[in-house]
C-alpha cells in the first residue's frame, strides 16, 4: 500500500486577482468575438472568476480540478468542461505542467439547452482534432473571419455528440459536521468504509446520517463514496505509476472485475483502457 496522500481543501482563502491575467480583462473585452487561449498552466490556482462569455476548456496531462459555488468538478485527460455565462469558478491544475486549452463563447438568443448547464464530457477523435487546430490561434477570433467560423462550429457541434454528462462532480457540504466526514472518507479511501461503521464512529443513527447525506448532498453515502473513490483512481491511473490492481487497492477494492465494472459505469471505459490511453468516445454512439 502507498502511503495515503493528503487532501487540500481548494476552498481556502484565495490570494487576490493580478489584473492583467487575460481572463479578467480581455475575455470579455470584446463583446462579440470568441476568445482562444492555449498555455501550460504553470500555476496552481486560478482564483475564483466569472465571465460574460461561456467557457470551454479542455486538459491535457493531468487532472484539473473546477470549483464552483455549489460542486467540486474534477476534469481528467482528455475531457472538456463546459462552464455557462456568469458562473463563477475557480480553477486548480494538479501540476503546473497541465495544457489549458479554453475557448470563449458569446451567448447568443435562443441557444440550445446544453449550453446552460454545466457538464464534463469526453472528447472524442473529431473534437480532439479540431480543438488542436485552434492551437494556432490565441486572443480575439472576430466575427466573420475564418477562425471565429471553425471555433463557432466547435460549439454547434457540441450537442450533437456530447449525449453523455459525466457525473465527474461532487456536491461541496455545507454542515459542518457532515464536512468532517467527508474529510474521514478521503483520508481513507484506501480502506473498506462501511456506512453503519460511519455513522457509530461520529455520533449519527443510521437514518439521522442517511438523511444528513440526502439534505445536504442530495445524494447517498454509497453515491458519494463510490464516485469519490473513482475519482481518485483516475488520479492514480494518469500518474502511470501502478498497475490496474493495485490501483483498485488503493481505492479500498480487493476485487479488481468489481472496481472495473464500478469504474465503466461511471466513465463509459474500463480502467485498463484508460491506462493504455486510449481515446475516449463517447456512450451510445
């Protein structure tokens, strides 16, 4: 077993905006135009911000983590969150060495209902090949050039193949005591943790804590501990450093088909594809 690792909780005091960073002075600057930027993150914060313009903003190299007001959303490899007009979010790479690729869109009348909502999506050979040709851009794309066409077509394209929001998110506690066990559970995840064991261990009943979980969260014990260890396994999978197995160990699974199985269902791709790297497509197609 490796050591357990320590959880930081990115809801820590934030150190205040440098004015010049592009996304709080030239997203928005021009009202009309996409706005395109590609960089190695090399920071580990970007504080808490909104923008007039939607947001999409695909990772390559490792983990990202967006949080909202409400939900903590975890971005691996080779997916694309996409954040609506006026949502407020802060971003925190994994590694400074993450490519931030962000694309900013205009809202427009009438638009389709998945651009009003935020979602994590896999992105497939198509999308991949057309978010690399924006690499060649940087800044404003202004209405009627060639690139605000191929960037506008990006976004149409969306709903069209993203029918699969992944449930790569988490709802942030707001009791504080419901806050402390959260905590307990990441700071185990490497063992068996058993809800009836829980709840004796921090005063509740079984129901009182059921009920707890389904106030605050809107979700189970077993929903929430079963994406969080899912989570943590993709960590461990993108850090290439342990086999498939012993991934499933430090996730508390002894069975390795069960932790395969759980992790499909979520992810739509078994582990040992995801290992491998392979492309992910996404579901149903």
């Amino acid at each position: 077993m490796l050591k357990k690792q320590i959880v930081f909780d990115f809801r820590m005091e934030q150190p205040p905006f440098k004015v010049d960073k592009y996304y709080i002075k030239k997203v928005d600057a021009d009202k009309k135009s996409i706005y395109c930027h590609h960089d190695i993150m090399g920071e580990l914060l970007v504080p808490t911000h909104k923008h007039d313009k939607a947001q999409m903003l695909y990772a390559e190299g490792d983990v990202v983590f967006v949080t909202t007001e409400t939900k903590s959303y975890f971005l691996p490899a080779r997916h694309f969150i996409w954040i609506p007009s006026g949502v407020e979010h802060s971003i925190h790479p994994k590694s400074e060495q993450v490519m931030m690729r962000n694309l900013y869109f205009p809202v427009e009348k009438d638009e389709d209902e998945f651009y009003k909502s935020e979602g994590i999506y896999p992105v497939n050979n198509l999308l991949l090949q057309m978010m690399m040709f924006t690499n060649q851009w940087n800044g404003d794309l202004k209405k009627g050039s060639p690139s605000f066409v191929i960037a506008k077509a990006i976004k149409a394209i969306l709903p069209q193949i993203c029918h699969t929001n992944l449930p790569l998110e988490l709802p942030q506690a707001k009791d504080a005591r419901l806050g402390k066990i959260l905590r307990y559970i990441e700071n185990n995840l490497g063992e068996t943790i058993l809800f009836a064991d829980v709840a004796h261990q921090f005063g509740y009943s079984e129901r009182s804590l059921y009920r707890l979980f389904q106030k605050d969260l809107k979700m189970s014990f077993i929903q929430y501990y079963t994406i969080r260890r899912i989570l943590k396994a993709i960590e461990l999978l993108l850090e290439r450093k342990l086999s498939v197995k012993e991934v499933a160990l430090e996730v508390g699974y002894n069975s390795v088909p069960t932790f395969s199985n759980t992790f499909f269902k979520i992810l739509g791709q078994r582990p040992s594809d995801y290992l491998n790297g392979e492309e992910i497509l996404e579901r149903g197609k």
